[in-house]
C-alpha cells in the first residue's frame, strides 16, 4: 500500500481493517523530511581590473535550482539554473555571501557557509612622451612613468619593431638612445596584472654635414675655373678654406647637392670645415688649379705654283703643350682640322687658293691666329669625255671611245687595258667581255698628269635555261612541264617547240602525252634582249601502263570448302604477286589457295609490273564463313559392350565457348545437362550414376553456334535408351 504524497510538516491518520472490518488498527503522526539540496562553493579570488573571474556552484539535488546570495550585504538577483555544476562571472569586489539553495521540491539554507572574497586589483600603466632633436653620435633620454605594483616588465617599439624586454623596478624609466624613430609603449607588466600604454615619443637624427672636393684642375690666361664642391646635410652651408694655406673668406651656401667656386686665381685649394642649419660636420679635399699659357701657331709665308696631282708643303711653327689642333680657311671657307702631337705641322696642300690659318689649341687652351696665309696656284686637271655607258649581251663585242681635254693642252697619249680587248687606235677601242666590266684607260700630259679613266660595259648574261618535267610516265596522260629557269632571265618571250609544235607559254603548263617519245625545246628572250635555247633529245617516254585485275571463286567461301581459285585479269603486265591477307603469297599467274579452318574477312591482293618499271595493285575483300554441321543419333544402348554407350551430338564448326546440350524425361524432369561440348550422357540421372532400369524415351535440347558467327542455333529432339 502506498499514500498519496504528504508534504513534510503534515499530520496523518490511517486505519487498517480487512474485508469483514475484523482487527482495525490506528496509525498516525506528523511527517518530517530532510531536504536534499545542498551547495559547495569555490574560495577566495582575485582578478585584475578589466577581467573577469569565476565562483563556481557545485549543487545537489532535483533541477532546476534556485540560489540566492549577497554582495557586502546587498541581496542580488537569484540565480536560475538546470546545471548542478555553476559558474558565475564576477567582476565586482566585495564579499559573496550564499543565502539559500533550492530544487523543486525543497530549499536549503547554505547561509553557514563562508563567504567568499573577490578582489580587483587595478592594472599598471607606462606613458613615455617628448620630441628630440640629436645630431649624429649624440644620444638622449626618453621619461617613462610608470603606476602599479613593481617590478615592471616592459617592451617598446622602435618604429613599430619591439626591442627585447626590460625588467624595472622604479618609476621613472629612462631610455637612452641614439636611434632616429618613433618610441613606444607596446607591453607593461606588473607583479600583478597586464596594464595600459600611451603616448609616444619621437627622435630626429640629423647627420653630420660634409664637403668634398676632388681633382686637379687647370685654366687657360684670361679666364676662370669652377671647381665643385659636393654637399650633403640640412642647407644653410657655412664652408671654411684655403688658398696655399691662407684662409680665405668663408662660403655662404643656401642650396644643397653641389656648389660652384669660381676662381680665376692659381693654387692649392683645401677645404677646412662646414656646418649646417643643425650640425657641424667635416670637410675634406685638396684641388691644385694651374694655370695654362695660349698656344701660337707661325706660318711660313709664301706663293707656289703646282700640277695637278702634286702638293706643297705647308709648315706651320707651333707653342704651347701637345697635342694640337689648328683650324684654317681655303679661299675663306672653313676646312676640315689639323691635327698634330709634333712641332712643327706639316701638311701637303694640293688644291688651289688663298690657305689661312683662324686659331690654334692645344691640350689645355685656345687662341686665335691672324695674318697667316700662303698661295697655291696649280695647272687645271684635265677633264675626259667618253662613249655612254655600254649594255651588251654575253658573246657580243662593243666600240668604246674616250677624249682628254684640258691640262697644259698639248700632247695626250692613251693606254688601254689588255684584258678582254680586241684591237684600240689611240682614243678609240673595241672590247668583247664574258661579263660586267669596268676598262680602264690612263691618259698622260705634260704636266705629268697620269689620269686613269673607267668605261663601264654591263655584259647581260644569256638565260640559262633550264626545263622540270616528268621524264617517264606509265600511261597516256598530263605532264606538268615547268620553266625552272631563274625568273630574273625571263622576259616575255618564251616559246616551246614538242615535236615541232609550238607553244608560247612563259610559266608551267599541262600538256597531253602518248605512248612514245618525244623531243623538247625551250626558247627564251630575257627583259635585257639576250637569246638563248635548250634542246633536250627524248626528253619525255611515255609506257603502256600495268592494269591488276581479278575475281575468285567460288564467290561464297566457307570454312568446310576453304579453297578458293584466282583469275588473273591484268593486262600490259609480265609479274605478279598476290597476297593473301598475311596468310601467305604467290607469284603465279592464277593460283588457288586453302583458307583453313578460320572464318574472317581476308583482304586480298594482286600487285603487277612490266618491262617498263610501270606497276599497279587491287585489292578485294574475301569473306570465309563457317559451316555448322549438327549430327545427333535417336537412339542409343548403354549396356556396357563397348558399343553406342554413349549418348552425345557430333558437331562441326561449332563454337566450344557456346554450348548447352540438356536431356529431359517422359515428365520434364532434367537428367543430363553439360555445358562441356565434349561431355557425353551414359544414360544415368544427373544426380546418380546408376542406369535408368526400363527402356525409355528422352527428350534433348542442343544451343550453339558457329565459329565467328554471334547468331545463336537451337535443336530439339528425341532419342530412345535402349537396354
């Protein structure tokens, strides 16, 4: 027997009787009940500032659960929960005192347990600020202020790249340093808690100014030199220096890079020291400046008188440091420079006029010259006419002529070249050259002139012709013939002579041939006029062509008959050779062939040739099927005697792969089956091997095939077990 539920704190009264209300008892009292729910609770905690931290609930008891708790005494919302494991996140310090803890059916007072203490701890901070300026190889301090429990330990960025972590235990911090950047704060670390940075601080690094000067210069009388001074730092310059050792006023430069100090004063020339807008730096150099004396240039005066082909000699006396260059007028127009690492110049003047020399330099200055001039006065060249250029075709001769005039005018004698010539007579000459020529003839006078002058002969070369074409051909028919004669020997007449028929045709034709032989000629005029021909005896034979032709029979060809005859219909031809579809070859005229057993689809053919090289092939498919031949007996006695024991199909052709022979009694009933073409029935069941007792008559069932057909053949039939 069990009561309805009876909250805890109630009375009860049951009465016990049995079915005749004999022996009544009274049971009765007030129901007490512990409550189950209980709470364990994590200790103390302390957290920095900023984070969070963890009381965890351990409860007991039915879910979900009801907790009530306070804060330094200041009641919180309850907690609802269906975990019994709870955690609650805290960042709040204070005491937590846990009041009560209940399920659904109960609630526990937990207010005996300690309280638990949170502590928060505030996080360090590092602030650095401040902007410095340094020139190079100086150094300075940058201010860190620190808050928190120390020691600290921090890390700062130079330009956003961290430096390895300090360790400090007093505030403030100073970072000394000579490095150009931004500076800051990127990791501060107390005893207790990860803290906060801010600001930055920045270092401007100015590197030392410098001036330089470099090489030895020179400059001519009269005029100045620059010599360069590189610079680098902050402009405004102030650059100090020495002429000789003597200080000389200091340089103020406002413009950086280079700097031009121009002097007309010889010497040695140091630098001593710069400074800029932020820093002193350092100067360095020696240039020595020299210098240079204007070099001269004396002419020996004088008039001359020369022929043509001689010159003068012109001295020209000069000063100053080699080499030179000296610049003259003829007739006041400037010529081309002379130039000369020897005193004095010398120069061969073979052209008429007024020679005078302008200015002179040497390997350092300038200067110009006046007054200095000489005469020349020459015998005119003389001048020759002559006979126009001469065009002529190869083998030909040609009459050239030429005449001197000018020169003292007198006496003129000719010489002609050997080469090629035919006869001359003074100022006249016949020549016939293979090629293009150039004659030459020297032409003397008095004055000892010796003039050599050249008559061009441009000699066209006759056309080599030359002809591409079949030279034989097996059968009537077209032959490309092709003039392969360089098409620059080929004007617009060409003409082609077959057997005395002709044909003007410049570039390929087709021409229809014959059986026989024929003679071939090429005539043809180049675009200069120049003949020539190309005779070519039996140039093209034309054969009687080899024709292969056949057939076989018989036209149906199967495995059971595979012997096949050929009948050779080929004409114009002396051999042959047939082919057998790689299953053998023959040369006779009309041979016979056994295919075998294999059924297929044989490629056949007949290749020919004659006397003449001329040859030709057929080819023909032949097709061998095989022949399925079933023989099946309708009775048989197993008895033993060695005689038609066996019950089996004889077969011919037929595919062993594809093979079903079943044997059925009176009533369907399956006695044999094989899929073994060789296996035979002996007349017992399937499933014994004893006899059938009593003569019977049985039903079979043959599946094949031919070889190389796809085609399925079914046979029925009946055959009798005689015992």
């Amino acid at each position: 027997f069990a009561s309805d539920p009876i909250p805890t704190g109630e009375s009860y009264n049951f009465t016990l009787s049995d079915a005749n209300a004999c022996g009544a008892d009274q049971v009765n009292g007030v129901l007490i009940c512990a409550c189950p729910v209980s709470a364990t609770l994590s200790s103390d905690i302390t957290i920095c500032e900023g984070t969070i931290g963890e009381i965890q609930i351990n409860l007991t008891g039915n879910g979900p659960w009801d907790i009530d708790y306070e804060i330094d005494g200041v009641p919180q919302p309850t907690i609802n929960t269906a975990m019994d494991i709870y955690t609650l996140f805290v960042t709040t310090p204070g005491s937590y005192q846990f009041i009560s803890a209940g399920d659904s059916d109960c609630t526990s007072d937990i207010s005996a347990s300690d309280p638990i203490l949170v502590e928060v701890l505030p996080v360090p901070t590092a602030i650095i600020s401040g902007d410095e300026t340094i020139c190079a190889g100086e150094s300075v301090q940058f201010e860190v202020y620190l808050t928190g429990a120390g020691p600290w330990e921090m890390v700062y960025a130079i330009n956003n790249i961290d430096e390895p972590a300090v360790t400090i235990t007093s505030s403030p911090y100073n970072i000394g340093t000579d490095v150009d950047g931004t500076y800051t704060i990127t990791s501060i670390i107390d005893s207790q808690c990860n803290g906060n940075s801010e600001g930055a601080a920045t270092l401007t690094v100015n590197p030392l100014p410098t001036a330089s000067i470099a090489g030895d210069q020179y400059f001519c009388t009269g005029e100045s030199a620059s010599i360069e001074i590189l610079l680098s730092g902050i402009p405004d310059y102030v650059v100090s220096y020495t002429i000789d050792g003597i200080a000389q006023p200091d340089l103020e430069i406002s413009t950086g890079g280079t700097f031009d100090l121009i002097t007309d004063q010889a010497g040695i020339y140091e630098l001593t020291g710069i400074t800029d807008n932020n820093c002193m730096g350092s100067a360095l150099g020696l240039v020595t400046l020299t210098e240079e004396a204007l070099p001269t240039a004396l002419l020996e005066k004088g008039s001359y008188v020369i022929c043509e082909g001689s010159s003068q000699a012109m001295i020209i006396d000069l000063t100053g440091s080699p080499d030179w260059t000296v610049d003259y007028t003829v007739n006041g127009l400037a010529q081309t420079a002379l130039n000369s690492s020897v005193n004095p110049l010398i120069v061969n003047m073979s052209n008429e006029g007024i020679y005078e020399l302008t200015s002179v330099s040497d390997a350092f200055c300038n200067n110009s010259v006046g007054n200095e001039q000489v005469d020349i006065v020459y015998h005119p060249p003389i001048s020759i006419e002559s006979s126009e250029d001469v065009e002529i075709c190869s083998g030909e001769s040609v009459d050239i002529w030429v005449q001197a005039m000018g020169g003292l005018g007198n006496i003129y004698t000719y010489d002609w070249q050997m080469t090629d010539l035919v006869s001359s007579n003074e100022n006249n000459a016949t020549y016939a050259p293979e090629n293009t020529s150039l004659i030459s003839v020297t032409i003397n006078e008095e004055c000892d002139y010796n003039q050599t002058f050249e008559i061009p002969i441009l000699v066209n070369q006759l056309p080599p012709i030359s002809i591409s074409s079949l030279t034989e051909m097996c059968g009537e028919g077209i032959i490309n013939l092709v003039n392969s004669t360089p098409s620059s020997f080929v004007g617009d007449s060409c003409l082609w002579i077959i057997e005395g028929d002709s044909t003007y045709e410049c570039s390929a034709f087709d021409q229809q041939f014959n059986l026989g032989t024929y003679d071939i000629e090429l005539q043809i005029t180049s675009p200069e006029g120049c003949f020539n021909s190309l005779f070519l005896e039996d140039h093209i034979s034309v054969f009687p062509s080899s024709v292969s032709d056949f057939y076989f029979l018989p036209e149906e060809v199967t495995t059971v008959e595979p012997n096949v005859a050929f009948y050779n219909l080929s004409t114009e031809s002396d051999s042959y050779t047939w082919s057998f579809g790689g299953e053998g070859i023959s040369n006779d005229f009309e041979p016979e062939f056994d295919f075998g057993t294999r059924a297929g689809i044989w490629r056949v053919c007949l290749s020919t040739d004659n006397e003449f090289g001329c040859v030709d092939s057929t080819c023909q498919d032949l097709r061998v099927k095989t022949d399925l031949l079933v023989s099946i007996p309708n009775s048989f006695t197993p008895d033993g005697d060695g005689v038609n024991d066996y019950f089996f199909p004889v077969l011919y052709g037929a595919d062993a792969s594809d093979y079903q022979f079943s044997i059925y009694d009176r009533n369907g009933i399956l006695v044999f089956d094989s899929d073994d073409i060789d296996e035979r029935w002996s007349g017992s069941y399937r499933t014994s091997t004893d006899y059938y007792a009593a003569d019977a008559l049985f039903h079979w069932k043959l599946r094949t095939r031919a070889l190389g057909s796809i085609e399925r053949q079914i046979y029925t039939g009946s055959v009798l077990m005689i015992r």
